[in-house]
C-alpha cells in the first residue's frame, strides 16, 4: 500500500501524487463519493461504487429488468413500425 504525505491548497484541494494517480488508474475529471468513517476520510471512485451497487441489487433482485434495455428495444420496434408504414405510404404515392 502507497503513503503519501499530501497538503490541502488555499482553495481545499489535494494533489493526488502521480504514484498513487498511476495505481488507482485516476483520470482526471474522476469523481469520487467522500465518506467520514470513524474520523477517518474515505474516498471512493464513483463509478465503481455505481458498479457495486447494481451487483447487490442484481443479487437481491434476480429477476429485475434492465428498463434501459426495455425502453431502447420497444423504441426499436416502433421504428421498425415506422419503416413499414413509410415504405407503404410511398408505394401508394
């Protein structure tokens, strides 16, 4: 595990040392969930936090639906739908 002894700037901001950046995979424009936990801060990549979230509903919930699936799939039926009637309102013209 990597210790670094890091300052807070004038405008609250720490500089995560590029070891660090280089091992967590750190981009910029990251960005993290800050917890206190026993007066000690915790930071955790949101992404990834988002990650673990959707991995214990999707245990309590096994037959939940993906709704984002759902919806693009029924907007691709109702484009299909379009297509057709297009194709016969030309045929017609």
């Amino acid at each position: 595990m990597e210790t670094a002894r890091v300052k807070v700037d004038k405008h609250g901001k720490l500089l995560f040392p590029s070891k660090i950046r280089k091992e967590l995979n750190i981009k910029t424009g990251d960005v993290f969930v800050m917890r206190i936990i026993n007066g000690e801060i915790t930071l955790l990549n949101l992404d990834q936090v988002v990650e673990k979230m959707q991995k214990l509903f999707r245990a309590r919930n096994p037959n939940a639906t993906n709704v984002v699936e759902e919806f693009l799939e029924s907007r691709r039926e109702e484009y299909k739908l379009e297509l057709e009637r297009e194709k016969r309102w030309l045929k017609k013209v």
